[in-house]
C-alpha cells in the first residue's frame, strides 16, 4: 500500500531507520512511533518506497 501523502511517506521513512537500526528509537515522535510499534519492515518498506513527487503535504483522515 502506498503512501497517501508526503508526512506518511516521511514518517514511515524515520520508522524504516529505527527498525533496521540506522536510527534511534528514542528520536521517532507522533506517527513515526506509531508505525515503528505496529509495522512490519515490509509495510514500512512499501510506505517509505512511494515517490513523493505527486503526493500532498497532508491528507486529513475521515
């Protein structure tokens, strides 16, 4: 599933980072931390993989 906007795609970014351990755990806030506790590496892959060239900053949730 792709990235619906430009902060998803950059959160599940960080998210990827923390779980592979290129980044710490202790710096993801908000969505990032959310996605690292509930997503696998393949999930985040798919999310993080997604060109934000066409995507919106923001998209609210219904």
């Amino acid at each position: 599933m792709p990235a619906k906007s430009k902060a998803q795609q950059k959160a599940a970014g960080a998210a990827l980072a923390a779980k592979r351990g290129e980044a710490p755990v202790s710096e993801l806030k908000g969505a990032a931390r959310g996605m690292y506790d509930s997503m696998t590496i393949q999930e985040l892959e798919e999310f993080a993989e997604t060109s934000r060239k066409s995507l919106p900053e923001h998209v609210d949730n219904p």
